[in-house]
C-alpha cells in the first residue's frame, strides 16, 4: 500500500472515530439532560472537539438526531415480535409483550423521559420519535389481531395505552413492579375483550 493511499484510509478512520465520539457524547447529554437542554457547545466538550467540527460532521440537527437514534436503537433495541408471537392465547401473547416492553423502558427510562418531554420542543426528534410510535402500532395490530373476532376500536385504544412509555412511567412512579404492572394492563386489556 503506498504511503498516500494508507494516509487517506488512516484519515477515514479518524473521522469516523471522531463522528461516533460526537453520537455517543449526543447521546450520553440526551439521557443526562435530555435532547432540548443538549447544545452543541456541550456535545462538542463532551467529544473532545471543537463546535465547528459537529457541525462539519452533522450540518444540521436532524442529521445529528439521525445518527444519535440509530446508534441509541442499535445498542437499544426494542422488543421484537418473536418473543410473543408463538403464543396461542391473546391474553398470554399481550402479557408477554408488555413484560417485555416494560423491562426495556425501565432500561432505557432515561433517554424516553427526556424524548417524551421534549418532543414538542425538539423538531429534529418529531421523526424518530414518530418511526417508535409506528413501531409501537404495528405491536398493537399484531396484538388486536390475535383477537380475532373479538378485536374491537376500544381494544385498539387500550393496547396504544399500555404499550407507552408514559403508562409505563406512570405505574412506575406508583412503585409498581414490571411483571405487576404488565398483569395489570392484561386485565385492562381482557376487560375489554369480555370472557
């Protein structure tokens, strides 16, 4: 390998450490303080760079965001339908997948309270926050769908409440455990559909 084309693969490498210092520094501030106290100066000290240089990497916010999510979801992901799927009983199937969900929010709460908070203020966080509720919908009709004949718009509903964040966060700050806390919205949930 000739000496420039080593020093140009070298560079990329460096610029890619640098760009994944600032996502993770991004990051880091938006569990701290959450994303509409996060700065740019702050993200730049916590990266160890100059202002200038997150903005070469990332001209604008939602490009930052962008990354920030993708990066957070990697490390992070959601629960995925194969953990529930097989099971026959809807009931059974809908406890599984909130057992699931509620675990990973009180794994990732720190990042949600902050997004859920500042959602309205934070433009760039609309569309990542808008592909998780996507996400969380598509849960829901896989869920009402098991239902069969019994699935219904008041069930719909109940399912989107129990699968937030912010029901989640409620029971939560009422002292109730994960496991509880999934029991319960079961209930809410077969209350719905009737014996």
């Amino acid at each position: 390998m000739t000496k420039r084309k080593y020093q140009k693969k070298q560079r990329a490498e460096q610029q890619e450490q640098t760009r994944m210092r600032i996502v993770e520094a991004t990051m880091a501030l938006h569990e701290e303080v959450g994303p509409a106290r996060t700065t740019i100066s702050a993200i730049a000290e916590r990266a160890g760079v100059q202002r200038l240089t997150v903005y070469r990497h990332f001209p604008d916010d939602a490009e930052l965001f962008r990354s920030c999510t993708t990066h957070w979801l990697e490390l992070n992901p959601p629960p995925q339908s194969e953990l529930w799927s097989n099971e026959a009983d809807p009931l059974a199937q809908t406890e599984i997948a909130l057992r699931h969900f509620y675990a990973y929010y009180r794994d990732t709460q720190n990042m949600w309270v902050g997004a859920v908070r500042d959602v309205n203020e934070v433009t760039a966080l609309q569309g990542p926050m808008q592909a998780f509720n996507d996400y969380l919908n598509d849960v829901r009709d896989r869920l009402r769908d098991a239902f069969g004949s019994q699935s219904t718009e008041a069930l719909s509903h109940t399912l989107t409440h129990c699968l937030r964040f912010q029901t989640w966060h409620s029971l939560s700050e009422d002292g109730l455990t994960d496991p509880a806390m999934a029991e319960l919205a079961t209930r809410w949930v077969g209350a719905v559909v009737g014996p």
